[in-house]
C-alpha cells in the first residue's frame, strides 16, 4: 500500500511539473502559489525518489547479510566438523595401532 501510494505520488507529481514547465514555455505567467506548488512537487519526486534506493539498497544489502550469514554458519560447521574428526576420532585410532 506504502508503495502503491509513493508511485501515486511519484507520477502526479511528474505529471504536474510537465504541465506547469510547458505552460511556462508557452509564456503562461503563474501566481506565487503556484510556483510554490511546482517546487513542492519536485521536491516530493525527489524525496519519493530517494526514499525508493533507500529501500532498495537496504533489501540488498539484508539480502548480502543473509548469504553471509549463512556462509559464516556453514564455515563454522566444516571448521568444527573437521576439529571433531582430527581430536576426537583420528586421536584414539592412531593411540589404538601403536
């Protein structure tokens, strides 16, 4: 819902700049509020726009800390895996030829 609302708000304001810009361009005079408006518009793309790769960057990066979490545990069990083998098994076996 968040999201579908940003990307409401994303459009209307790209769609409300473009109309003030080329009324601008037709030498269309606007009110202070209206200029004021138009700047709020960008500044709300802009901010909604920001907002987005923010998002977006901390998805990927949860998504590294996962795989490197889950590396780390697998690093972990071969590490202990092999200290079990070589302290506990390999110990009593070569204790038991000589």
């Amino acid at each position: 819902m968040v999201h579908s609302l940003g990307k409401l708000v994303q459009f209307t304001a790209a769609v409300a700049v473009y109309l003030l810009l080329s009324w601008h361009c037709l030498g269309v005079r606007f009110c202070c509020c209206c200029r004021s408006f138009a700047v709020l518009l960008v500044m709300l793309y802009r901010i909604n726009l920001v907002l987005s790769a923010a998002a977006s960057i901390y998805c990927w990066l949860s998504w590294c800390y996962s795989v490197l979490a889950l590396f780390a545990a697998g690093v972990v069990v071969i590490c202990w895996n092999f200290w079990f083998v070589l302290c506990c098994v390999d110990v009593p076996i070569t204790e038991a030829q000589h």
